[in-house]
C-alpha cells in the first residue's frame, strides 16, 4: 500500500498549526495576568479573544478560568453561572501556592455570591 502523500501532508500542517496555536496561548495568559489589577478592561479584553475548548493544557486552562472569572468581576460584568471558576478550584485546589489559593478563594466566593442574587 502506497502511502498517500498528500494526506501526509495535511495531517502534518494540523498538527503544526494547532501545536503554534496553543504556544501562543501561554504569553496571552501571561500578558492578561500582568494587566488584571491595573488594566482590567485590556485583560478581559485578550481573555475573551481566546477560547477554553481550544486551550488543550490543564495548567492553562484553569489560569484562563481563573483570570477571566476575575477580569469580568473587575469589569462588573455579570457571572452566568460558577462553573467557568470551578475549572480552576479543580485543578489548584492541591496547588502549594498559597498566594494562588487565596486569590482563587476570594474570586470564587464573590463568584458565588453574584450567582445566588441573580
């Protein structure tokens, strides 16, 4: 059987791509998080130009959480619902890093709250 070269081909240029889309996410994330305290509304405005489903590394996916959480809090923006904050209680919740914790603690409980008023 002869191998299809062009299939080859396209399934390469994929992984290629997808592999440089989401390398790019880490400096995205980096950026947001050195703007949310000053700069909330620039932060949440790089935050909602990427997308949770498209971010493939757990790590990442629980600080997009955690920073977009925060960045509409910030922007007075409304929650719909905790589950976006949730996926980043899951996965620090075993985090050594006390300052992360307190952070995700504070930003979590306010989550709740606005969500039992609406």
């Amino acid at each position: 059987m002869k191998p299809n070269y062009l299939t080859i081909l396209i399934t390469t240029l994929c992984i290629f791509f997808n592999a440089c889309h989401n390398s790019n996410t880490a400096p995205q994330l980096q950026l947001a998080d050195s703007l949310i305290d000053k700069r909330a509304d620039s932060a949440l405005c790089i935050l909602e130009k990427l997308s949770i489903e498209e971010i493939s590394n757990k790590s990442a996916k629980a600080m997009y959480a955690l920073l977009l959480t925060e960045a509409l809090d910030k922007n007075f923006k409304s929650h719909r619902n905790d589950s976006l904050i949730l996926i980043a209680v899951d996965y620090y919740k075993d985090n050594s890093n006390n300052k992360l914790k307190q952070k995700l603690i504070i930003i979590s409980e306010e989550c709740i709250k606005i969500t039992k008023i609406m």
